[in-house]
C-alpha cells in the first residue's frame, strides 16, 4: 500500500476487454513527506478518486484479478480508498 496524489484520468477508445466499465486514474505515487516517489501509475478505481485527491493504492496483482473478474487482466494498481 502507498499513498498517491490524482493527478488525471485516462480515456480510451480501446483496451482490454476486462478494463471495460472501469474507470482508469493517472496517480503519482507519494513519500512518506509528500514528495513524488518515481514514476506515475495508472491505476483502476471503484472508490470515485478525483484530480488532486490524495488516495490509497495497492500493487496486489490478486486482488486486481478478482476485482475485475479475470486472471488475464492487465491491471495491477488499484484504488484502496481515498484519504480524508
């Protein structure tokens, strides 16, 4: 888990058949002190992130399997929650 900042989203006219329905955030993952910490992931969301959100964000392939349904998703990132 890390925390991440919303910094867009993603649009796509085509993508895996499994990312269908999902909606895709462009997140830059965060230091412990608020600084950027590498490179931006896009990430799949069901928790209604916005731009300039701070959000909780997981690589647990697993879980992103069995969120979207399939074992041959691409996903790996997905929005745990959003930080108050």
């Amino acid at each position: 888990m890390q925390l991440a900042r919303v910094v867009g989203r993603a649009t796509s006219t085509v993508k895996h058949p499994t990312l269908k329905g999902w909606r895709m955030l462009l997140v830059q993952p965060l230091t412990p002190t608020g600084g950027a910490d590498g490179a931006p992931q896009l990430v799949i969301d069901n928790q209604g992130g916005r731009k300039g959100d701070t959000v909780i964000i997981s690589s647990d392939g697993k879980t992103a399997r069995e969120m979207v349904g399939s074992e041959n998703t691409p996903a790996r990132w997905y929005v745990l929650g959003i930080v108050d």
